[in-house]
C-alpha cells in the first residue's frame, strides 16, 4: 500500500512532530495517531508552500496580502470512492486594506 501524503502548516506541524508537548488538547489522541503513523512512513508529510510564503508573514502584511482575495473551490466525483477537491484563490484589484 502507497503511503498516505498529508501536506501540514503552521497550525499542525507542532502538534503532530511534538504531541508530548499537547497533552492537554482535545485533539491530543488524534495528534499521536498521525505522529506514530509519520514514524514508519505510513504518512508521508510534506508542507505547503503557505508554511514559506503566508506563514512568514506578520499579522499587518498577512491582513494586507491576504485581505483582498476571494476562495474558490470545486468538488468532483471521479469514482465510487474518490473524489477531487480544488481550492483556490482569486484576487480583486481595489480589496484589501491597501485600496
């Protein structure tokens, strides 16, 4: 069986490589589970492009960056047990707090 390819951010990356340090979060058994999955390569993970690009950016460049773009996304069915899910985003001249 191919491992499982699982793209992690900022907001998982920590729990998931440390869940010691995340004992008390309700998501603690869920954050063990992927960590010992990663171990043995059941899981393969790789980061975004978001984790060097959006992650880095301070909350006020964030807000400015971020602020003006409209998500997008389409679910296809491509068979009985899969399917193909593609988000985007499209971004408006004029939005944003830099107007």
């Amino acid at each position: 069986m191919q491992p499982m390819k699982v793209t992690f951010d900022n907001s998982t990356l920590k729990e998931v490589v440390t869940p010691d340090r995340c004992v008390s979060s309700p998501d603690y058994a869920a954050f063990v589970a992927v960590h010992e999955a990663l171990r043995p390569g059941r899981i393969r993970g790789y980061f975004a492009d978001s984790v060097l690009t959006l992650d880095s950016l301070g909350k006020e460049d964030k807000v400015n960056v971020v602020g003006g773009a409209n998500i997008e996304s389409r679910a296809d069915s491509t068979g009985p047990y899969t399917f193909t899910l593609t988000v985007g985003a499209r971004w408006n001249r004029g939005t944003g707090r830099n107007r």
